[in-house]
C-alpha cells in the first residue's frame, strides 16, 4: 500500500533545510469529535525551493546540461524542454 507521508518524508530527506521540522513529519486531525481539524507537514521547517531544485543540481551536483523538465502541451502538440542551467537564468536572485 503506498504511504504518502513516506514517499515525500523520502524526498525530503534529500532537501537542503535551513532549519528542521520540530514536530513530527505529518499530523493531522480530520475528525471533528476529537477537536480542531487541521493538517501539520513538517511544521516549524524552512528551505529554499528554488536553491534545492535549481541551484544544487546545477552547481552541486553539476548537472546543468542535464535536461529539468520536460512540457508538453498537447492542445498546441508542443514539445519544450528545459536544462537545469538554462532554468537558472529565468531565477531573479
């Protein structure tokens, strides 16, 4: 069964964080008998996205001639692919 708490904890796990979550990963409540109904992900952390999708795999990881993203857009057939560092240059820093 997948586990979505698990798949992104994975993935988060490979992020630059400026400061660490200070709860616990995922918390939640969404039955009203038992209080408020809220949703806590990773509460109290802090990063940079732009740093951790961009930045690092370009300077870090040095994989700036490596493909980002691919874009179709099938209304038009068209087909767009960007590198990480092209995709850097569209970043006001």
């Amino acid at each position: 069964r997948f586990c979505s708490w698990k798949f992104w904890g994975d993935i988060a796990k490979d992020f630059f964080w400026k400061t660490k979550h200070t709860g616990p990963f995922l918390d939640y409540n969404f039955d009203v008998t038992k209080g408020e109904i809220f949703i806590k992900c990773m509460d109290g952390a802090t990063t940079n996205i732009c740093y951790n999708v961009l930045d690092r795999n370009v300077h870090e990881r040095k994989l700036g001639d490596r493909v980002a993203f691919h874009w179709l857009v099938s209304r038009f057939i068209c087909w767009f692919q960007r590198c990480y560092q092209a995709a850097t240059s569209g970043v006001k820093k």
